[in-house]
C-alpha cells in the first residue's frame, strides 16, 4: 500500500453554474491518471441531507446508481465506473446527511470524551475520514473528490474547509481543479472570464487558490481569456486548461491531454511521468463520429417530466451506445412516454418503426398499463424487447395475461387487489414495507446468477455463472413459475438456489429477443467493454432492421 504522505488527493470544485459537465471532468481525470499508471479513486461528494440517493425521485435527481455494495448513488458514480474502470463502494459516495449521522451516531457514543461537538471542526474533520477512508479502502494513488454544486453555495463550506485543513497540514498532497464556464452573452458573442474571477475570489475567501481552472465553454478559452484567469489566480498558462463542447464525453480525456494536462498534473503533483495510454480509448471516440448508420431504438418509460431524460436514463443510453458502437452503428433512441398507449391504444402502432424497444426500471402505478401494452405489442410484432428490472416485471405480467390466461393479473405493487400476483413482494420486504422502512432496504447490489445451457441469455454471456447488480423489492411470485414456463416463458437466469428468477425470455424460434432481466446489467457496461445482453439486444434490432430495409 502507498504510504499515506504519498497520497494525493485532487478536489474538483464547480464555478459560475451547475451542469457543466463537473463529473465527466473528475472521470476524464482519473482516466487520464489510470492510462499514465497511476491508481486512483474518485469519490462524489453531494451537499444534500438525504443519506444516499436512493429515495430521491428520478425525474427530480437522475438516475440512481448502484455500486457493487449495493450503494444508491449519485449517477456520476457511473461514469466514474464507465471512464476508469473503479469498481465503486459506500467509500465513494459522500453526503451532508451521511456525515452528520455518523458525527451524531460517535455522540451518542461517548466518542468525543465528554466535549461538546460543533458543526466548527468536527463536520469537516468527519469529511476528511471519509475521503481518506475511500483512499485507504482504494489503496488509491490519487484519490479525485468531485464537490456537488457550486463554490458559493453555503452547504459547501464545511467541504471546502475539509480540504483546506487537509491542504494546510499536506500542502504537497492537496490540489484543487476549478471547473468552470465562461460565459458568452449573445449581444457581445465573446468570452466573459468575470464569473469565473468571481468563482475564483469565492475559493480565495476560503483559504484555497486553485491549481488548475478547466474552462468549460461553447469553443475554446481565448488566450486572452487564459491569460486574464491565470493572472487572478497566479498560475502559469499550462494550469488554465481548455474544456470545450465536444461530439461525446468519451472526447473529453482526449481534449484534456491535447491540453497537456495528464503531464502537467504529475508534474504539479511530484508523481514520476509516464507514458499515456490512451490509443483504444481515442480510437473509440475518434470512431464514434465517423458512424452513420443508424439503429433506431425506442425507451418507453416514465420519468419524462424533467428538463431531459437523459439524466434519469444515463447508464441505459450509455449501455446503449457502447453496443452500438461495437456494431459500427449508432442508436437513435426515442423517447417514448408509455402513459399516452394507455390513453389511445391505436398509437401502439408507432412502435413498428422501431429496431427495438426497452423498458427501463421505475417504481409505482403510473405508465404501467401502457408498458404492458407494449411489452404485449412487441411480443405479437416481433420486435425485440429487453425489459431491465421493471421492464422484466412488466413483461412477465403481460404474458401472464395475454398468453397464459391470467386476467388482469398484475404486480402487487402496481394493484394490491389483483387476482394473480404473477410479481409479489418479496419476503424480506414485508416487514420493512408495512413500517415504512423505505431507505436503502431493496435488495441491492451485486448477487450471483446462473443461467441455463443453451438459453440466449447464457450464449450471450458465453458463461453460466454470473454477477450482476440490483434494486428491487419485487420478484417473479414462485407460485405461478410454473403455468408461465409450460405457457413457454423461460427463466434462463436465477439464483443459485432457484428461488429467484432473474431473467425471463422467449426461445429464440418464437422470437427474435423477447428478455427481462430483474437486475440492473447497464451499470456494468463499459464504453470499451459493451454489457454482453446490451450487444446481444442491439444484434437482434439490426436483424430486424436489415429484414425490413
Ligand atoms: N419497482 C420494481 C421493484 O421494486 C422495479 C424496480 C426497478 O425497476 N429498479 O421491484
């Protein structure tokens, strides 16, 4: 293990404004740390009271993302994992609440001998065992601490405090990255550098300067805006670095080392220099952008009532795209809001234009009437279906009543009164759902699967012995396997002791791929390593797809 006075540890703060692309910055750059030999371990900070993500609406947050562990996390959480390969943990994932619940949880304790515990030093103190905990856990050469929100913002100073009481005892060990945006106010059309001087002023009321400021922007930082930024924070040129709009984020680590700042971060940081390795991970995003051919995919969801869904769906698109791409192809996916099939049955028909369709995770009543349809309509239309955890629950359903007979059976969930609960509550949910003990109790994180010879699930993974990460409290209701496989659903996947089914399909002759997984598989697809049902579901569209052309 490194020696701790060897750690580094690099905070990633925002300035001016959030949803600039923070977290792809703090993913690129441990990317671009890995691919020169280096460990390194990113951890996302959020400065919400809520212990982890987990119960936080999708539509309001984005997608949950879950760890290994099990951990209900920040989504930047996956492009951590899709960027750098780090398996992520509870270590990685830090909250306000989380800190102040285990501060608390020491009181009671009798931890702090008898003194009185302030927010001033021991909230900060707590932060920084919790950043070097994840980097003791990591055995991480370089431990990459992503702030949510925006310096400014009052819940962030007892964070920023963490980090200048660690800098000021390490101070060869402690570095800062402002990301921020510049600004271009359409009447003028130039560059503004004031927010972010402003940005830098918050840090330097803080005791911190930063080491570097990557500016996010439409176009490039001018040299003139370079100059202006490295003058207010008296760093050389190198340390302003250029962040533009690119084609994908996967150009982001590509950009970032066209600046130098792979060389010029060991540099700063005193870590012996090696040579980048970025060749596949280039040739990939330099092979995304030469694609045209299209495969045309439809999600019919529900969480569509935000500013855009790609924040709730991120690791499905992402899943998508890296299986795509594989096949030189690149998805058009259509959003697709299964509440309206339920209102007007004909528009069903819009779905036969599609190459396939998914239906992601969700929770709750609304929408599900008309993802049944479609799980219905594509089954009858032979287009390929890939149902994930939800959508698995939703498929089942639908052929318990359109196949095996079962009149309005339905998911416990969904309607407590149905006569066949193909889906019921699973037995260590009951206790836990009639006392409203909601937060982080599903069945989460990573469980074994085995799979069945000759199923397409086990060809398409070219193993039998699986692991693969969940969040459900719902399952296929075991009393009822039975009349569905002789109706001829299979249950390809379950759990080694067979109680639990976690992937239902149709035999490859009745359709081309009709598959539900009660798991979540696109947390562990990877832009360099496409999830195997992901690459198996994408074949199947572009086989519909060129029969049609
Ligand atoms: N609501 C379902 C359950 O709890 C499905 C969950 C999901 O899609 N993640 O089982």
């Amino acid at each position: 293990m490194q020696k701790k006075e060897n750690c580094k540890y690099i905070f990633i703060v925002g300035g001016v404004m959030s949803s600039v692309g923070k977290g792809v910055i703090a993913a690129s750059i441990g990317r671009i740390l890995r691919s020169r030999g280096c460990s390194v371990a990113n951890i996302k900070a959020d400065m919400y009271v809520n212990l982890d993500a987990g119960t936080i609406r999708p539509a309001e947050h984005g997608e949950v993302f879950v760890g290994e562990d099990g951990v209900e996390a920040d989504q930047d959480l996956g492009n951590y994992e899709r960027f750098t390969g780090q398996t992520s943990t509870r270590e990685n994932y830090i909250t306000t609440g989380q800190i102040y619940a285990e501060v608390i949880k020491r009181e009671r304790n009798l931890e702090y001998g008898g003194e009185d515990v302030e927010v001033y030093p021991d909230i900060p103190k707590e932060i920084i065992r919790r950043i070097e905990s994840c980097q003791k856990k990591h055995k991480s050469e370089v431990t990459i601490i992503e702030y949510g929100g925006t310096v400014g913002e009052y819940q962030l100073l007892p964070f920023l405090e963490a980090a200048r009481m660690m800098k000021s005892k390490n101070p060869k060990d402690i570095f800062i990255v402002l990301v921020s945006y510049l600004l271009v106010p359409a009447l003028l059309g130039e560059q503004k550098s004031k927010p972010t001087q402003r940005a830098i002023n918050d840090l330097h009321s803080m005791g911190l300067n930063p080491d570097f400021v990557v500016c996010r922007s439409e176009r490039p930082a001018t040299p003139d805006i370079k100059r202006t930024i490295s003058n207010v924070c008296s760093l050389p040129i190198d340390r302003i670095i250029s962040a533009p709009d690119v084609y994908s984020i996967y150009d982001v680590p590509v950009n970032l080392e066209k600046e130098n700042l792979g060389a010029t971060l060991l540099k700063v940081m005193s870590l012996p220099s090696h040579q980048k390795d970025l060749k596949e991970w280039t040739g990939l995003a330099n092979k995304i952008k030469k694609i045209d051919k299209e495969v045309k995919i439809g999600i019919v969801g529900k969480y569509f009532n935000f500013k855009s869904c790609k924040d709730t769906y991120i690791s499905v698109i992402e899943s998508i795209n890296h299986a795509a791409w594989t096949q030189n192809y690149k998805p058009n996916i259509i959003w697709l809001d299964s509440e309206k099939y339920e209102k007007d049955e004909s528009l069903l028909d819009e779905l036969n234009k599609l190459d396939g369709i998914i239906v992601p995770g969700g929770f709750g009543k609304r929408g599900t009437e008309g993802m049944i349809l479609t799980a219905d309509y594509a089954r009858r239309k032979k287009i390929p279906y890939f149902g994930l955890c939800l959508g698995m629950q939703i498929m089942t359903i639908a052929y318990a009543r359109n196949v095996a007979g079962l009149k309005d059976a339905n998911s416990v969930e969904i309607d407590p009164k149905t006569p066949y609960p193909v889906i019921a509550t699973m037995e260590d949910q009951i206790e836990k759902i009639k006392n409203k003990n909601y937060g982080g109790t599903m069945r989460l994180g990573a469980w074994p699967a085995v799979l069945q010879d000759g199923t397409i699930a086990e060809k398409a993974y070219g193993m039998k012995k699986i692991s693969e990460r969940h969040r459900h409290r719902y399952e296929v209701n075991p009393k009822y396997i039975e009349q569905l496989e002789k109706k001829g659903l299979i249950f390809s996947g379950t759990s080694p002791d067979r109680l639990l089914m976690e992937i239902a399909e149709l035999s490859k002759k009745d359709h081309l791929f009709y598959l539900g997984t009660q798991f979540h598989p696109e947390f562990k697809s990877r832009p360099l390593a496409p999830h195997p049902l992901f690459t198996a579901f994408v074949k199947a569209c572009l086989n519909k797809k060129n029969k049609n052309d």
